[in-house]
C-alpha cells in the first residue's frame, strides 16, 4: 500500500500503535482480486480509534462509487448516517449501524479503540455489521429490483477497459478513502487512527468474529507502556509509571509463572495516577498493567 503523502506513519494513540489519517490522507493498495467482485462473499474488519463522530469516514474500500446499479460499491466505514454508515455497497443495500440513531450512536464509538467488521453472504444476500465482536445490526442487502450485490471490478480510467471485454487493470483498494465513478480516489475520506485492517473472500461466522476480537482485544483499548522501573533488590521494593488517559482506570496484576496464563491475580485496581509502587516478596513475581 502506498501513502498519499510523506508525512503518514506510525504513532502511539491511547496506548496502542496505529496509523493516522487526518481528512485528507490516505492509502491506496493492489488491484481488487476478481474473487472480490460481482457478487462474491467477503468480510472486512479492522481496530479503529475515532476521535469525532461524522456521517461517514471510510476505513476500506475497493470496487467504486456512482452506483448504476446500486450494490456495485464495497466499503466497511465508521459513522452515524441513518442510511449507510456501517457497509456502503451504493443506494439501497447499504447497511447503517444500528436501526435507529439511538443504536447508532452506542454502536459508533468515539475517542476508544473498537473492533469494526461487516460481512456478506452470497447466499443469503444478508450483510451483518460487528462491533467489538457482536453483531449489532443485519439487513437483507439486494437493490430495488431484488439484486444481489454487483461489485464492481474493472478500472474505468484504463482503456484497455473501454469495450466490451475489458482487459486491463482492476480498481484498486483504498485504505480511508474510496474510489470514484471515474477511478479515480474519491472520499469520504478518514480521520482516525488505524491499527488493523483483514479483507476475506469468505463470510465468517459470527463465533469466528467473537474469536478474533476476544484473541485480540488485550492490546485495544489502549494498554498502557509501563515506563521508569525502579527495583530495590535489598528491599524488594518495585515501582513503575506510565502515562493514564483521560477517563481509565488501570489494575495491576502479577504472575508467578508466565507459562500459566490463569496465573495473573490482581493486585492493584482503581489506579489513575499513572504510578504503582509494590513491597514484593517471597518468590518471584511477573508483573502487568491493564486497562479496566
């Protein structure tokens, strides 16, 4: 994938690694694959940090806009509109976030990571829409007509593409934007941090969702770089700190055998200082920070 700008990269956002796009920027990646097209099956899902909620922000997208016919669009995207915030495929497959704004507004998150995924199944013609690895919302996604989804996969802006069998290159993936009618990028652009996004040529199960958020969620929201370990080997004496964010609170726990993983216990809870100090004794003790 390739930077819109120089100045994209990698920052510490609530404690957890992400790239942040500011409106304006974006990605553009490889070719969309023709087993992505037409009416194929597909997942997407991605970690997000979104600092202010909007209609729309797109987080991926391939295929392209302008409709003709509706459901020729793909793009998971993170916003409130009533209509088409969750899953964008253009006109009425769209799929929101909720089926009312109260919904909406408790399924997009603001200023906290969150898991977001969507899924299709050809068979169905049935898209579902995830948050933190639970399904919030589902809808059938055919157009008007009763059509399955139509996704478009042949760049218009090529001309080997201009007749009636095209042969040339395929519309590519974007990263917080999307394409054109044309081909060429087209927003609704991002502002949000991205740690992770996977596209699937498969639906995934709703129990294969829950598993990848709960096998992933011990680095979301935000857990804490501990920094300035101090240990007093005649005392037995630890102390360490790490930056809170606004509105947390952290527990510390500790270990006597990281090859137990049932073995954390807690020590400390509440904390908000962004300071822990422990008189340890007796054998020795592994210790971590976690956000609550």
């Amino acid at each position: 994938f390739k930077a819109s700008t120089n100045t994209l990269g990698v920052a510490l956002v609530d404690g957890t690694r992400g790239v942040t796009l500011n409106g304006t920027e974006y990605y553009t990646g490889p070719g969309e694959p023709s087993y992505l097209s037409g009416n194929a099956a597909r997942t997407i899902e991605a970690w997000i940090w979104d600092p202010a909620a909007a209609n729309e922000k797109t987080v991926l997208a391939w295929s392209r806009r302008g409709g003709n016919p509706d459901g020729s669009n793909c793009a998971l995207a993170h916003g409130l509109d009533p209509a088409f915030g969750a899953a964008q495929f253009w006109g009425t497959p769209d799929l929101p976030w909720g089926t009312n704004s109260s919904q909406i507004a408790s399924n997009v998150v603001i200023g906290h990571w969150t898991f977001v995924a969507f899924t299709y199944n050809p068979t169905s013609v049935v898209a579902v829409a995830y948050k933190d690895g639970v399904a919030v919302n589902s809808d059938s996604v055919t157009n008007s007509t009763g059509a399955p989804l139509a996704t478009w996969l042949y760049d218009p802006s090529d001309p080997l593409n201009s007749g009636a069998s095209p042969i040339g290159r395929s519309l590519p993936f974007r990263v917080g934007a999307q394409n054109a009618a044309n081909g060429d990028v087209s927003g609704p652009f991002a502002n949000m941090t991205i740690a992770k996004i996977r596209a699937y040529d498969q639906t995934l199960s709703a129990a294969q969702i829950a598993a990848q958020y709960n096998a992933e969620k011990v680095q979301f929201p935000g857990q804490p770089v501990i920094t300035n370990v101090k240990f007093n080997s005649g005392t037995g004496m630890i102390t360490f700190d790490w930056v809170p964010a606004p509105s947390h609170t952290y527990s510390v726990e500790t270990n006597s055998d990281l090859a137990n993983p049932a073995g954390w216990g807690a020590e400390a809870t509440g904390l908000s200082s962004g300071s822990y100090t422990n008189n340890v004794t007796g054998a020795q003790k592994y210790f971590r920070l976690r956000l609550e």
